[in-house]
C-alpha cells in the first residue's frame, strides 16, 4: 500500500498520509497564524519507488511544483511559457515566475500526485533544460 508525507520546510509538522480536506487546509487556505509554510516536499512511497514533489508557495504568484521521479529525473511545472525569462528572487534562490501555477490547479496536480505518485496530466511540464538561459528553477 502507498504512503504519502508531507514536509513542510518551516513551523508546521510533517504529516503522514494526510487526509485531502486536511491537506487542502494546509496548502491552500493558508490563514490563520502559525500556519505559515514557504516550500514543502511531499513523498509517495509505493513498493519499491519513491517518487517526490516539491511545493513551493509564493502569496502573488500561486505554487511551484517540481516532481522528482524514482530515478531522479526532474520535470517543472509550466503556468505561464511566456514567462519562464521572468526571474524572482525567493530567500536563497532565482526561479522563473512562468513556473508557478493559480492555486486551484496546483491542488488537482497535488491530489493527483497522493492519489497515484504520478505526474498529472491536467498540466504541462517541463525539464530543467527547457528553462530559457536567462531563467531558472
């Protein structure tokens, strides 16, 4: 049977195999003090794979997700292409804003992603080198 986790990098604990209305409090109603979360990792361990996801959330720009499959390769997710020169600065790294995605829809990709550890379809993703030179992720 799969486990899922997931870390938050800052004040909330890490939290194994979260109830979705759970996790859709933690990620995306993010208000009430002490609640505060910059990035996250969530795992998906089933059998022998471990496969990740990192959640990054900015309050303008909406989330960030980077999946990591069980043999490393990396795929970024895309909300806006036009954008991927658009570079922010976020406590100690550069990412191109083209990368974020609106809330609701990171949340389908988020569900997705605990449901079966796979990349949802219901987006484009990219791989690191697709990323313009100007950019970053």
């Amino acid at each position: 049977m799969a486990k899922v986790s997931f870390e938050p990098r800052y004040a909330l604990p890490t939290l194994a195999d979260p109830d979705p209305d759970q996790l859709r409090e933690v990620l995306i109603a993010r208000t009430p003090p002490g609640r505060d979360w910059g990035e996250a990792l969530l795992n998906y361990h089933a059998a022998e794979s471990r496969r990740s996801m990192i959640v990054l959330a900015h309050p303008d720009l909406g989330y960030y997700l980077k999946y990591i499959e069980s043999n490393g390769d990396e795929w970024l997710s895309l909300g806006d292409r036009s954008r991927l020169d658009k570079v922010i600065h976020l406590e100690d790294w550069d990412v191109s804003v083209g990368l974020f995605l609106q809330p609701e829809l990171a949340w389908h990709v988020v569900v997705a992603f605990c449901q079966n550890g796979a990349r949802s379809t219901a987006i484009t993703w990219l791989r690191p080198g697709d990323i313009p030179s100007i950019g970053n992720y």
